[in-house]
C-alpha cells in the first residue's frame, strides 16, 4: 500500500511538473524572459484578444468561367472560319448561364467541317457537344468546371497571400474556408486598421485590357445607339468615370468588347512611374511573352482605336492607340497612391475572379487587453469562490478538492501550451466553466462518501465505494457535456471552436485530477490515521 | 456543514404545480419570440454591421444620432452600452443590411459621418463587425442543426447507457431549457450571437449532467428495491440527490455569475444565456425528467400494458 502510494504521488508531482513546463515553454527548449513573454509565447492569444482583423472572402468563380467561355467563343469562331465553315455564329445566348456556349446557323453542307473542329481535343475535353436543328450546343463539363473553379480558388488564395505578406502580418491565416463554397477566411493578428486591410485586399481587385467599340456615353441607351441600339453578344457595356483626374464627375457608360486583349496574369512587371512633361502618376507594366505577342498582334491591326484599363469591372482609363505596343505600356490617369497599389497589385499577379467581404471583423488593441483583464478578474473571483466554498463545506477534503482544481487548471494551460493553441475570449469564458464543472465530480464523490459513512461503514469502506460509485456517473456527465463540445467544434469557427478546444481538455484533465490524484490524496490521509478515527469531510 | 440532510419531499406530488411553473415560462417565451420581440438574432446571424465607437466623454446619444442624420443614415441603431475601460463610455452602433457590397464600406460611412459630424470630443473605433446576408443565413442553418445534431447524440447514448425513456425523458428536459433560455433572450430582447449559441450549445451537455446525477441514483434504487412503485422510487432517488444537485450546479452558477458580473460587455450574453440556462437546467432535472418516467409508466399501465420498471441494464 505504501509502495503503491508512493508510486502515484510519483506520477502526479510528474505531471505537475511536467504542465508547468508547458505552460511557460511549450513543447520548446526553456528560454529565458519574464514570465508575461513566456506566456505569450507559449499560449498564443486569439485576434479578439489580441486585435485584429477577420475576414470571410466570396470569390466569384462564375466570372472566371464566364472569362473562359467567352474565349472560347472567340477561339471557335475563328476556328470554324479557318475550317471554311461560312456564316456560322458563335455565341452565349443566355446571360445567366456562364457555362453554355451556342453554335447557330451551320449548313448542312458545312456539318461534317464544323463536327471535326468540335471533336477536336481542345473542344471536346472541356465541352459536352449535343445537336441542335442547323447547330450545337457546348456546356462545359461538370468536371471541367470543378476544377477551374478549384484552380481559381486556389490562384486566388496564392494572391491574397502574396499581398497580405506585403504588408508584413505576424502569423496570418489565409485558407479555403466552408464546404465548396468558393470562400476565402483571412485572419490578420495585430492589424486592426481597417484601411490598410481594405486597401491591400482590394488591390488584389480584377484587372483587365478591353478594346473599345462604343462610349463614353452618358447613358446605357445612348451608348448602344452608336451601335445601332442593341448590344451585340461578345460586347458587354462597362461604367467608368468620364475623366479619371478630375473629381466628382458622374458615371459614364462604355461598350467594350467582352473578351479581354489581356487580363490580369498576362502582366509579368510593372513600376510606378511619373510622366516627364506632365508630373502625372502612372504605372508602367510588362508583359509575358505570349501577352505581348497576342498584344502586338491587336495593336498593330487597330491603330487608332481605343482600349480601356478595367480594374473591378470598372473603366479606369481609356486611350487611343497610338502604334503597335509589343510587351510594355503605361496606365494613365491614376492618383499617386492608385499608381503605387497598382503596380503593386501587377507585380504579384491580380486575383482571376472577383471578390466580395462576407464577414469583417475588426478588434482594436485596447478592446481586447480590457477583455483579458476582464477574464482574468472573472476567472480569479469565480476560482477564489468555488475553492473557498468546499473549504467551508467539507473541511479536510476541501482542501482535497482545491489541490485537484488547481491541478486540473495546470493541466489545461500545459496542454494548450504544448499544443500551441491559440486561447479566445469565448477559451477565457471554457477555462472559467472547467473551474465550475471541475469541482462537480469532487461533489459528487464527497457526497456519495457522507452517505456510505452516514450508513456506517468504515472511513476507508466510505471511500472506497464513493469512487466506485460516483465513477460511472462521472463518465455518463463528462461523455455528454464532451459530446456537446465536440459538435460545437465541428459547426463553430474561430473563437468559438477555441471555447470547444478548451472546455474539452479541462473536461479529460478533470478526470484524471477529480478521481486519481483526489483519490490518492485521501489514501494517503487514510494511511496517516489510526483505525477508527474519523475522516474529515 | 451539511446542508441537505434527510430531505423528504414529495416532488412528484407537486408535479402539476411545476409543469405549470414550466408552461408558463416556456409559453411566456414561445409568445415573445412569435409576437413581441421575436427572436433578436445578433449581426451574425441576420447580417448588417456593428461598430463599437469609445468616446472621450459620455456621449449625448441624440448628438450622435443627429450627426448621422446629417450623413444621411437613417436607420442606424445607437446604444449606449456598458464599456470595458471604464474610462471610455461606448456605444453600440447597428446599421441594418443592405447589400452584400464590400463589408469595409459600412464602416466607413459610420466613421466619416461622425468626423463630419460630431464634434463633441474624440473618439475611437475599438471594434467593427460586418456580415452578409448569406452569411448569416448559413450560421442560422448551421447553429440549428448543431443543437439538434447535439440533442440526438445525447439520447443515444442515454438509450445505451440506461434505456430509451430515460434517453427521452433527458433530452425533453434539456430541450425545455435551451427552449426557455432562447425565451428569456426574446423576452429581454438581447441579442443572440454565436458566442450566445456556443454557451446553448454548453448548456445541452451540461443540464444532462444533474438529470443523468439523478437517473443513475433511480437505477440503482430500482436494482435493489423492486417492491416499492416507480414514483416511491424517483421521490426517494431525487431526495438523496438533493445535494448533489444544488451543490454541482450552485458551484457552476458562482463561476458563471462571476463571469456574468466580471467578465465584461463582450462575454456579457454568453454569460447570460449560462446563468439563465444553469437555474433551468437543475429544475428541469427534477421538475420535468424525472416525473417523465413516472408518467411514461403510468401511460402504459393505463394502456393494460406490462409495468415494465424502466430500471434496467446493469452499468
């Protein structure tokens, strides 16, 4: 008995010592700093607590599909052409659905040509073809469409990172986020500024070169008469200012053409720059090998007509060309600062579909060291109250219960040391509730003893059969309240799933310091006294 | 000390004065959420913006109002609310959703409206939260599939552990809660939020554990007295568990109650939703547990069908 006890005290001043380490160290080497550093190296503080910035992104996937379709168009038509099929229109009919391409008004004589270009590989990998009367219909494979979504996707999250980095984050989170619903969860610590965040994610905006075929005008209806009052199918009407230097002018409306001469991962480098006569900020920009020819080729064959810079579906400058550019070029028109983003934005790549805030969550620094100071002062008064409440009520083996809590509390925050995880305001309010719940098996233990001694038996009988007894209950409580947590940690996010996280451990470090080390701290009460004597409780 | 010792009463006798302390409290919330103040969803869940703007000096909530009437926001919603510096009043202020445009454009407009427009003394932003509709909306589905996804992993592993009656009886009674502490939300007309959602979702597996305190001590009084009827049983086995009952729970309740008065406005509905779902939970486990089983029985006796005791498998 004195050997087996010496064993378990063993184990419990181990694990004592053990979690302490962890708290201060993590699952590091000791380092040397006072003991608020070393705290918050180990156990790092979530944004509410810390400041900062979250954010749920919507990509727009459908744009990018739409962009690649509407190449497509383009690429058929031309391909039908070569292929001598005459008087064959290509085009999306249906606005609302992205994926689906028409070919209208193939001859019978022409059917075989236009099939042998659509079997071909370059067709039939991406598209399901099917007949229509003197035609066909593309949609765009569901597998297909997966994938470039997911290629988006994950382009998109590569370019927000390449910003967020520029703007020189700690630690920040940029991940897929939700179940295939093309979204983006960004977490920025320590940057609480609004601005900075807005700017450097909006920066990663879309941008793309458009030629012009009507506009400006100053209505939607004006701007089609140019062309005859209705909007051809690869045309699409786009908003911009009239004159983007002056301030406050009204929106004016411009008819481009839908398929871009080059979009935004066609642009390989660009500079911020000033124009030499005008003192005007500008961006230069250079493109890649393959842009640039497809450049020069459109350049050259349209000297003298317009192209627009459209930056979030949006018309930012419109020139007219000049001569055949190969593979750089100047964006005019621009702020200082617009110059600067832009470059910015050229260089790492720009996103290949748009996006929009689901979810912004901005926590200034002083918010959340007042929350610390406010958990902290909630978890010592409810702590102070608990520990003083089983002293009184059950004398010697309060202080039983009071060593397991503040074991069971040791425990909790090594575990979160070793494990690096991050502790919420919600993870404060956890650690509070395990003080509460924590104390509930040394209750239910302690009552079931003062009953077995109220029936007479012997106070190591009593213990013996309040552990036993109590034990099975304790399992049933603890299995539920960690089922609960548990759902709670696969339907939360953030904060949230960090409350889950720490009200589970404290709920497994429970068992362990509630049953075994109360257990053993009264064995070893028993083994001091003499037969019959009374136990404290 | 010991202060439930040799306690007698006889709960199932007073069974009708609880279900009706019950229905009062479940009606009374079910009315306020379907035609008073319905169920207030906080931001997350309908969507819109909240700032937290701290002030210099205490704020005239009129002055700010008019500064953003001036701004041409009609519909914002200023609240003064109580602070976590004690130094800096703060209010509350909720701008409705409109468009799931970019979530920094709200903010903006709430900051710039109080620049242009407010000059009573500096302020500050300490926190902004904006969130869209589909958002929202996706939380909502998410939150309440969780309770119920949480209510069902309860009764089976009730019907497991003891029987499906008792699997049954416990997850009405915690229903009942999550039911009242939703109702007292509406009725107060706080808002709920994930955190507020999160402490619910605590509270399921929580308020199991007095009524699961309570089954085991009916089991294994049923084991050894097999003479006496079933509500003699329940009455004896919620008598000697008295003290269990109120001490766990009482004990929780100090700690929540010292986050309640301590742990500051941002903890201050999760709090709540603890304090009103704990006093719930440990008279539910009593008044409306319990007294299922008796009731399960006698509705099968009426049907002539076998008492079976619903005492059961060993553990």
């Amino acid at each position: 008995m004195q050997k087996k006890l010496a064993g378990r005290t063993g184990i419990i001043v181990a694990t004592l010592v053990i979690f302490t380490y962890f708290i201060f160290f993590g699952s590091g080497l000791p380092k040397k700093g006072s003991v608020k550093q070393l705290l918050t190296n180990s156990i790092h503080l979530g944004l509410d607590l810390k400041g900062g910035t979250h954010l749920v992104l919507q990509v727009h996937v459908a744009e990018a599909v739409a962009a690649q379709t509407d190449s497509d168009v383009a690429r058929l038509q031309t391909d039908l052409a070569k292929a001598g099929v005459t008087g064959a229109q290509v085009a999306k009919l249906d606005p609302t659905k992205v994926d689906i391409i028409n070919v209208a008004n193939v001859t019978s004589a022409d059917t075989s040509k236009a099939r042998g270009v659509l079997n071909g590989t370059s067709y039939s990998s991406t598209y399901d073809v099917a007949s229509v009367p003197n035609g066909y219909t593309l949609t765009m494979k569901q597998q297909s469409r997966k994938e470039m979504e997911s290629t988006v996707l994950q382009t998109s999250i590569e370019t927000i990172r390449q910003r967020v980095d520029s703007l020189g984050v700690a630690e920040p989170v940029i991940q897929q986020y939700g179940l295939g619903d093309n979204q983006i969860l960004i977490e920025l610590p320590g940057i609480s500024n609004a601005d900075e965040v807005h700017n450097a994610i909006q920066s990663t905006a879309r941008l793309e070169i458009h030629e012009v075929v009507g506009g400006p005008a100053a209505t939607e209806a004006e701007a089609l008469q140019t062309l005859g009052g209705s909007l051809p199918p690869d045309d699409m009407v786009v908003k911009g200012a009239s004159s983007v230097t002056a301030a406050g002018n009204s929106d004016m409306f411009y008819v481009l053409k839908r398929v871009a001469i080059v979009s935004g991962t066609d642009f390989r480098g660009a500079q911020p720059v000033r124009d030499p006569n005008t003192g005007q900020s500008q961006t230069s920009f250079n493109l890649t090998s393959g842009a640039g020819e497809r450049f020069y080729e459109f350049t050259s064959a349209n000297v003298g007509k317009g192209i627009a810079v459209v930056l979030e579906n949006r018309v930012r400058s419109v020139a007219s060309i000049k001569s055949a550019i190969h593979d750089s070029g100047v964006i005019e028109g621009l702020s200082e600062d617009e110059a600067k983003n832009l470059s910015l934005m050229l260089r790492t790549g720009s996103l290949p579909a748009s996006i929009s805030y689901l979810d912004t969550l901005t926590v200034g620094p002083s918010l959340g060291a007042a929350s610390i100071t406010h958990g902290v002062y909630a978890a010592v008064a409810g702590m102070l109250a608990v520990m003083f409440f089983m002293l009184l009520y059950y004398r010697g083996a309060g202080i039983n219960a009071d060593l397991a809590l503040v074991l069971n509390l040791v425990i909790l925050l090594g575990f979160m040391g070793l494990t690096g995880s991050t502790l919420t305001l919600p993870g404060i309010a956890g650690v509070i509730l395990t003080i509460g719940m924590g104390v509930d098996s040394n209750v239910l233990i302690f009552e079931r003893i003062r009953e077995e001694l109220h029936l007479g038996r012997t106070p190591s009988a009593a213990v013996q059969n309040g552990f036993a007894h109590a034990w099975i209950t304790i399992i049933d409580t603890h299995v539920t309240t960690i089922v609960s947590a548990a759902i709670l940690f696969l339907f939360g996010t953030g904060p949230v799933r960090g409350f889950a996280v720490t009200l589970t451990f404290g709920l497994l470090a429970n068992i362990f310091t509630a049953v075994f080390v109360s257990r053993t701290i009264f064995d070893a009460i028993l083994n001091r006294k003499q037969r019959g004597e009374a136990l404290s409780i | 000390m010991e202060l439930f010792r040799d306690i007698n009463i006889d709960w199932l006798g007073k069974k009708w004065y609880l279900l009706a302390f019950s229905l009062v409290f479940s009606v009374a919330g079910i009315f306020s959420m379907l035609f008073w103040h319905k169920i207030p969803y906080g931001v997350d869940f309908k969507g819109g913006t909240q700032v937290h703007v701290s002030f210099d000096r205490t704020p005239s909530e009129d002055r700010i109002r008019s500064a953003f009437d001036a701004a041409g926001i009609k519909d914002a919603k200023i609240q003064a609310v109580r602070g976590d510096q004690a130094a800096r009043p703060e209010v509350l202020i909720s701008l409705p959703e409109k468009s799931d445009a970019t979530g920094f454009d709200a903010r903006a407009a709430v900051l710039s409206a109080l620049q242009s427009n407010y000059h009573d003394g500096g302020f500050k932003v300490e926190s902004s939260q904006t969130i869209g509709p589909t958002a929202g909306e996706q939380l909502r589905h998410q939150a309440l599939f969780a309770t119920l996804y949480s209510l069902l992993g309860m009764l089976v592993y009730l019907w497991f552990r003891f029987e499906l009656i008792y699997g049954v009886a416990a997850v009405v009674a915690v229903f009942h809660d999550t039911l009242i502490t939703i109702g007292a939300f509406s009725l107060t007309n706080q808002e709920i939020t994930l955190t507020v959602v999160a402490a619910i979702l605590t509270l399921v597996g929580y308020s199991m554990n007095d009524t699961i305190v309570v089954f085991d001590r009916i089991r294994e009084n049923l084991a050894s007295s097999r003479r006496e009827t079933l509500s003699t049983v329940v009455n004896r086995s919620l008598n000697q568990t008295l003290s269990r009952t109120i001490l766990t729970s009482g004990l929780t309740f100090l700690t929540v109650l010292s986050l309640y008065l301590f742990g500051g406005e941002v903890l201050h509905g999760f709090s709540f939703a603890l304090v009103v779902g704990i006093l719930i939970g440990t008279y539910s486990s009593i008044a409306v547990a319990a007294p299922m089983l008796v009731a399960y029985q006698d509705w099968r006796i009426a049907k002539g069908k076998a008492a079976s005791l619903p005492g059961g498998k060993r553990a």
